[in-house]
C-alpha cells in the first residue's frame, strides 16, 4: 500500500492527488494558450452611487474554456499568479478595459463612466509596470482619472519598495488606487499609511452581515469614518439587499456594487442594464 512505504511514495501513488496534479497540469497549458485564442472575457458589475445612479464599473474576468464552459476567476487566478501567466493576461485585461473606456468616452450616455481593473500584485512588481501602464494610456489615448486600479492586501507591500513609488508616479499622471477586500487582511491600516491610495474597498464579507452582526456593523461604520477623515473615497462590495445598502448609506458610504444592483455582466448586457 503505497502509504505506508513513506511519504514520497504516498504523494506520487495517492489517486486523488495524482488527479489533482493532473487536473492542474491541464488546466495551466489550457490557460497558456486562453489569451491568444480569445477565450478570456471581459465581465462589468455595474457601481452606482447614493441616488443608485451608474457610475462605473469593475472589469471582472471569465475564461471561456472551449470544454469546461465558463470558468470563473477563483478557479484560475491563484493559478495564473503561480505560472506567471498572470503577466500577459493582466497585461490583456488592462488594454482592453482601456479601449472600452475609450468607446465609452465616443458616447454621451456613457462619456463619464469610471472602470476598476483588479490587478495582481506580481504585475506591480515588474521592473516595467509604469511604462506598460504608460504605453496602455497612450496607445488608447484614455484619460487616466477614469481608470482605477484594485490591489488586494500583501506582505510584499511596504511604503519603501519600489511598489509604492510606482504606484504614486501613475497617481500622479491620474490614476487611482483602490485597496480591494479591505478589512480582510492583517496589515490594513499600515497600508493606508504607507500607500498612495484613493479608495478603500470595504470586503464583502463585512457586508454581507452587517444586519445581523452587530460587530460587523461596527466595523463597517469605523472603515467607513477612518476613510472619510483620512481623505479616502470608501465603496461598499457584496451589498445584497436594500437592509444593507440603507444601512451603509446612513453611516456615510456613498458609493455601492453587489447583486442588488447587478452580477457582473457580458458587454452587450451591461450597456442594456446602463439603458
Ligand atoms: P474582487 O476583486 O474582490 O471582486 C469581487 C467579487 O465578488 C467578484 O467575484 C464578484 O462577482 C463578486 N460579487 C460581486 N457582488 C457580489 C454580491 O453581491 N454577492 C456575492 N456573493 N458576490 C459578489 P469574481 O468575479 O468571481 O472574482 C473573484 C476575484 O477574482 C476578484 O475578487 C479578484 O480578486 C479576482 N479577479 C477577477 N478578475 C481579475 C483580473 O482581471 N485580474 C486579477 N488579478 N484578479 C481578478
Ligand atoms: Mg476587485
Ligand atoms: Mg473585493
Ligand atoms: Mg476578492
């Protein structure tokens, strides 16, 4: 019996490991070829503000596997971070979301529209982000202040690394900066010190129980304090029901994306939605 000859053994006989193994392997030469073959989607949620009014949105990403069908990005983000194919698809996911903030500048309706791009932070730490960004802007001739940048909490960001000053040179050509998830992570509030940020996100887990939880509610109400005296626009993520978006509302949040308003969409959807 293959585990009880020792753990090496164990790892290269175990089944359901070797699939897994497999399953990996397959998913990660599937997704090398994705980006060339167009079978990465651009998806908008829609992000509304007080009066519930559209006033972006954020670009979220699908994969069209010719056989899995829609593969959503918690199955192969953590994957393309790993291979470093996170490289070329976010490099992808940047230039498109700026040739739609381009179309959507050629239309009245849809002029002053704002797009979220999350990125990796192994895209940050490219020597050459801020020309790639800068080579983006100028190819699509978008104006940066409509483009905002979602980062999630990481270790690998600190105030002196190079992160930072890369982050404030594109702040300072207009982009914006938004800390994803926040609340989640356990650096939070030295980030907000040490980082040229514009934006807090506030992590959909908070939100989702803010009606029932009264210390989630608390917490909610001091991100949604700390962001305003500190400066700093807040947005509301995961927000379900109108309960909540009342809630968040009266404790100074102006700025809401969930299910309530709308899942992320196709395209040609979205603008239905935005008509
Ligand atoms: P995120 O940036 O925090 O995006 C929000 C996630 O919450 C999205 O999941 C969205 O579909 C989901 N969501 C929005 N409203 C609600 C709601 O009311 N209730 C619930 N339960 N969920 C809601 P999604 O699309 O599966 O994306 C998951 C994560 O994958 C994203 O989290 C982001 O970290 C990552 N991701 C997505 N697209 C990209 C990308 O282009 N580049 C990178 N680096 N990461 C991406
Ligand atoms: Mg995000
Ligand atoms: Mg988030
Ligand atoms: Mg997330």
């Amino acid at each position: 019996h293959a585990k009880q000859t020792g753990r090496d053994a164990y790892c290269l006989f175990d089944p359901q490991m070797q699939a897994m193994i497999e399953h990996k392997a397959g998913l990660e030469a599937d997704l090398r070829v994705a980006v060339n073959q167009n079978q990465l989607l651009l998806y908008y949620q829609i992000q509304v503000d007080a009066e519930q009014r559209a006033y972006g949105a954020e670009v979220l990403l699908r994969w069209l596997h010719p056989e899995r069908g829609l593969v959503q990005p918690t199955q192969f983000i953590s994957l393309a971070e790993e291979t470093g194919l996170i490289l070329p698809i976010g490099h992808y996911v940047l230039m498109s979301a700026c040739q739609q903030l381009k179309a959507w500048e050629q239309s009245e309706s849809t002029r002053d529209l704002v797009l979220s791009v999350n990125i990796s932070i192994r895209q940050l730490c490219q020597d050459d982000f801020v020309k790639q960004i800068k080579d983006i802007l100028e190819v699509t001739q978008v104006n940066p202040s409509k483009l905002k940048i979602e980062l999630t909490e990481s270790l690998v960001m600190d105030g002196t690394s190079d992160n930072a000053k890369k982050m404030l040179e594109l702040q300072q050509l207009g982009i914006h900066f938004a800390m994803d998830d926040f609340g989640t992570g356990y650096s939070s509030l030295v980030h907000l010190k040490r980082l040229p940020l514009n934006q807090l996100k506030i992590d959909r887990s908070f939100v989702g129980n803010i009606v029932n939880n009264p210390n989630d509610a608390v917490i909610v109400r001091a991100i949604i304090a700390m962001a305003a005296a500190l400066d700093l626009e807040v947005i509301a993520e995961g927000v379900e029901s109108q309960e909540q978006m009342e809630i968040l509302r009266q404790y100074g949040c102006k700025a809401f994306q969930g299910y309530l308003f709308s899942r992320p969409l196709p395209l040609e959807e979205f603008h239905g939605l935005l008509h």
